[in-house]
C-alpha cells in the first residue's frame, strides 16, 4: 500500500477509488487538516457510504435512549466503586493480618528472647551455685586432708617422740645397770684396795658412787613405762650399793681397828722404851 498524502486527493481520485480502507485514510487526513478541504472530505463520505450501504454517523440519541445509557454508566461507577472498596477492605484486612502477624511474631520473639534471658541466668545462677558448692566441698575436702594430714603429723611425730624416748629409758637403764654394776665392782675393789692404804679417804667417794647409782635407778625406774622391770632394776641397783656399802664400812671398821690397834701398840712399845732405862 503506497501511503497518501494530500496532494494525492481530489475528486477524480475518489470517484475512482474502490477500496474502503484506503477512503477511511483520506478521510483521516481530511479531517486532520481542518475545514479547508470541507467539500472534498464531504466526497469521501458519501464515497464510502455508498460502498458500506449505511451511514458513517449514527443517528442522534433519543431521551430515553440517553437515560438508559446514563442508568448504565452510573451502575457501572457504582459497581467499581464497590469493587474498589471491596479491593480496599481486603487490601487493608490483608495488611491487619500482616501487622497481627508481625505482632504475634514480634510478641512471640520476646517472649522467646525472655525465656531465654531467663533460661540464661537461671543456668549462670545454677553454675553459680554449683561452682559455690563445688568451692565448698573441696574446701571443706581440703580442710579434712589437712586436719587429717595435722593428725597423722601429730601422731606420726608423737610416735616417733615415743619411741625413741622408751629406746633411750631402755638403753639408759642397761647403761645404768651396766653403770650400778661397774661402780659397785670398782667401789668394791677401790675399797678394798684403799682400806689398807687410806682408810679415811676411802669411805666417801664410795658412798657418793652409790648414792648416784641409787638415784640413776629411781630416775630410771621413774621415767620407764615398764614399771616391774624398772622396779627390779632399781632393787638390784640399790642392792648392790648396800651390799657395796656394807662392805666398804666393813672394811672402813677393819681398817679403824687395825690402826688403832697399830698406834696402841706404838704407844706400848714406845712406854716400854722409856720404861726400861729406869
């Protein structure tokens, strides 16, 4: 189809002109034009027209024709004014379900978040409590292995004080007897011996070795747990130093006798000197 132009309309050209489409485009650009080309836009319609067979304009409206036109137009608006209302009331029933929603949701995520702020510290209250009474126990644990550790401390200590004390009374009275025994010998023998010399001297110290074996064996007996053992340990110390005793004034009184009998005979021998010149 070639395209038109208004130089390419005029009456020879619609008289000849079959076609309806390319009539309806003349006519257009008539009517673009304005009122210049009245007459030959005035051709086209009744060239078409007659090719249709009925008329390009209808016929004016009646009255009724008209209301009933205006009745549907007003039902019409009425109807989308409910519709867009219904749009409306749904729309905003939509977003109350979404804000209600969103509420739930929001009440449901504090009420989570406070069940677990809660859950929270109730677990730091109870590890809290657990870590006191876990701190407790084993202070209280500590306590005991230390008094209990004191104790063993104390008595292992009392034990060994123990022991060693009995082992030293035990040794002290063999030392003792062993001591009672020697001396009461050595007294003896010191005795005997220094009675021939030295009866004077002789007495004394023998009686102090005895009075100190004698004092050994009550301090001995005294201290020892072993109380009928220190007893016949005592008895034979005290024993022995009477027996020694007795034998040292035995020879203290042998020895006195003798030299007073010496210085008798002295004196008689000496009176019988100066006697005889006479």
């Amino acid at each position: 189809m070639v395209p038109l132009t208004l130089t390419d309309i005029d009456f020879d050209t619609v008289e000849r002109c079959t076609d309806t489409r390319t009539l309806r485009n003349m006519l257009l650009l008539l009517q673009q034009d304005g009122s210049y080309y009245k007459e030959l836009q005035q051709a086209v319609e009744n060239k078409l027209q007659q090719l249709i067979g009925r008329p390009l304009k209808p016929p004016p409206l009646t009255a009724a024709e008209r209301e009933e036109i205006e009745a549907d137009l007003i039902a019409w608006e009425t109807q989308m004014l409910q519709l867009q209302q219904q749009q409306q009331q749904q729309q905003q029933q939509r977003q109350a379900v979404t804000l209600t929603t969103v509420a739930a949701t929001a009440a449901t995520a504090a009420a989570a978040a406070a069940a677990n702020d809660a859950a929270a510290a109730e677990y730091k209250n109870k590890l809290r409590e657990e870590t006191m009474q876990q701190v407790k126990e084993i202070q209280i644990k500590q306590r005991k292995e230390a008094a209990a550790a004191a104790t063993e401390a104390a008595a292992a200590a009392a034990t060994e004080a123990a022991a060693p004390q009995s082992d030293k009374l035990i040794l002290s009275n063999s030392n003792s007897n062993s001591s009672s025994s020697s001396n009461s010998s050595s007294s003896s023998n010191s005795s005997s011996t220094q009675g021939c010399n030295d009866s004077t001297q002789a007495g004394p110290p023998s009686a102090a070795a005895a009075a100190a074996a004698v004092a050994a064996a009550a301090a001995a007996a005294a201290s020892n747990s072993n109380e009928h053992s220190d007893a016949s340990v005592a008895a034979a110390a005290a024993k022995s130093s009477s027996s020694s005793s007795s034998s040292n004034s035995s020879n203290n009184n042998s020895s006195s006798n003798s030299s007073s009998s010496m210085e008798i005979k002295v004196q008689i021998v000496e009176d019988s000197d100066d006697e005889s010149p006479e």
